[in-house]
C-alpha cells in the first residue's frame, strides 16, 4: 500500500509539473536587489572617470584640463564628480542605452546642475539626466588650459 501511495504522488508530481510547462509557467526569476531611484539633482565637475579614480588630488574643483581633455580624446568616459567625490555616470532613457558622451562633451571641464532620475546600486551612481546647465559661479583650481 505504502509504494502505491509512493507511485500516486510521483505520478501526480510529474503530471502537474508537466501541465505547468505546457502552460508556459516561468520559473520564478532569481531574487536581486534592484537598482534604487529617485528624482534628484545633483551638481559637480564633467570630466574624465580615470583621473579621479586613480589620483585623488583630482577633485570637483581641482583639474588639469590637459589631461582631462587627453583622456575624453581618448575615449576615456564622462562623468560627473560631486564635491563629495561620489562620481555619477550617464544613462539614457533608452535600453539598450544610448551614450550620453555627445550631451556632456559641451560641458567637459565645467561644473554643472544636473537633473533626473538618480539610481544607485552597490556604491555606483549613475543619473538620466533630464536637465542640466553650467554653473559659473564655482570657483575651479584649473592647472594647464
């Protein structure tokens, strides 16, 4: 009796996972923390993400537009450095997203106000910038123009 108890509850296990199939059913999608976002603004330097990576003389307001301008020629990219050394990347609206690196270049070596949906993951920033203009009353420490 036992192992005809065991043989019906096989035999309706493998039946209902068939029918899920059948019907389509997804497994359920793997549990990850997603991307928090809010609207924001945030402001600080357009420059080259290498430089302030690598050499923590390079801040919001202190530069070398030599070598930030070296490094975009590059293709090194663009972000946007607040004063508090957090560095915002730029995405777009779209997915695939589409490079923001045309948008920033007009402001590169500039400190900017800019706009929109803010997200953060792990430590990393990155902004769909909706709005954004040059701020030119923050004084820069500029080295080789």
């Amino acid at each position: 009796m036992n192992k005809l108890f065991g043989l019906v509850f096989i035999f309706c296990s493998v039946l209902s996972s068939v029918a899920a199939f059948s019907q389509g059913s997804q497994p359920a999608p793997p549990t990850t923390s997603p991307a928090q976002q809010t609207k924001a603004t945030i402001e600080g330097l357009v420059r080259d993400v290498a430089c302030p990576v690598q050499n923590p003389e390079a801040t919001a307001i202190h530069l070398s537009m030599k070598c930030l301008r070296a490094c975009a020629r590059k293709g090194s990219p663009l972000v946007i450095l607040t004063k508090e050394g957090e560095l915002y990347f730029p995405i777009s609206a779209q997915m695939p997203d589409d490079g923001q690196r045309n948008r920033l270049r007009p402001f590169l070596g500039k400190y900017v106000r800019a706009t929109g949906a803010v997200y953060e993951r792990k430590g990393t920033h990155a902004i769909m910038i909706e709005q954004m203009e040059e701020l030119k009353d923050v004084p820069l420490k500029i080295e080789d123009q």
